[in-house]
C-alpha cells in the first residue's frame, strides 16, 4: 500500500569459542513507526497479528556460521503477514549479520 515497514531486529550472540551461537532473536515494530498498522493482517485482526512477528525466535540455538544454509520457503514482500515473507526478513538480517561478523573477523586477525 505504499507505506513505509520499520522493524528493529535485535540479536543476542553467543561467544566466538560458542561459534557465535544465536542466544536470543526478536523482531518488533520500530518506535515512532506506524506503517504497520497498514499490512494486510493488521488490518484484518489488529494487534492479535503482530504476535507473530513478535513471538517468532529464527533459529535461537543454532551457530552463526549455520544460519546461511537456512533454505526456508520465502516471499519477499515488503509485509511481515505470512512467515514466508518473516523468514524472508530474517535471512536478509541473519546473513548481514554473518557477512558483518565475518569480515570484523578478518580484521581482527589482520587478513582484511
């Protein structure tokens, strides 16, 4: 509907020797940011539809370095209704994350 979607995505890793291991993931709607209110199942059941996006953990538990083998069906509409379009989201933000970690990594230990 041409309205503008923020979400904060928080992350919670685990230490380098623990393979940065997802500890905790959450996703909610940005503060001050309103375009939610305009997706279709938000319109359709209210608050009741950010419980999802809210209660969703995408792949607490599992090593960072997994997470880019995560092949789950996705669409990548803007909205966050379905969780084919959540799970679209949440590969963009785990493999920037991965890509961020990766190259800090190199820095690190001098090869970037």
């Amino acid at each position: 509907m041409g309205e503008e979607l923020a979400f904060d995505y928080h992350m919670k890793l685990g230490a380098a020797g623990d393979q940065y291991r997802i500890i905790e993931a959450a996703c909610i709607p940005a503060e001050e940011h309103e375009g939610y209110k305009k997706m279709c199942s938000y319109v359709e059941k209210g608050e009741e539809a950010l419980a999802p996006v809210k209660e969703e953990r995408a792949l607490v538990g599992m090593p960072l370095d997994e997470v880019v083998k995560w092949d789950p069906m996705i669409v990548p509409a803007g909205c966050l209704c379905s969780i084919s379009n959540r799970n679209h989201k949440w590969r963009i933000v785990l493999q920037s994350l991965h890509y961020w970690m990766a190259q800090h990594e190199a820095k690190s230990l001098g090869n970037f």
